[in-house]
C-alpha cells in the first residue's frame, strides 16, 4: 500500500487518507478496512471507506477513506 494523501482534519478529528493499493481483484470494502486497520493501528470501527476506484486492465486502485479518532466522530456523519 502507497500513501497518496493524509491529511489531518482537527475540526472533524479524522485523518483523511488517499492511497494506491495493487491487487489481483478489486479488493471489497471490508478487506480494505482491515488493511487500513493493520497500518494505521486503529480499530476497524473508526474507519470509513469512501470508495475503491480501479482503471480498466491494471491490478491499482485508488482507496478514499477517513480514519476518525473516535466512534461517536463517525456515528455523527
């Protein structure tokens, strides 16, 4: 996994993050979570992924997702 972009938003405490992920398929939501969850060191509660957009015959895909600090932070949206 490549970092793209995180960048801190202290008013929403969450950690906005961009990265570019190779794989074979295009990997779901669930399995993105758990490798967000293993790299950051967070809990799989507090993330959100926002979406996996792949190009058509290559193995990357661009992943969007917010990292939030707390539950309640992602239970408010």
């Amino acid at each position: 996994m490549e970092s793209i972009k995180n960048v801190r938003n202290e008013l929403l405490k969450r950690q906005e993050i961009e990265c570019m992920v190779t794989a074979e398929k295009n990997p779901s939501f669930d399995e993105m979570r758990k490798l967000l969850a293993e790299k950051f060191a967070s809990p799989e509660e507090n993330i959100k992924v926002l979406g996996v957009k792949g190009q058509f015959g290559k193995n990357k895909f661009l992943v969007r997702s917010h990292l939030y600090d707390k539950q309640e932070g992602l239970q408010q949206i």
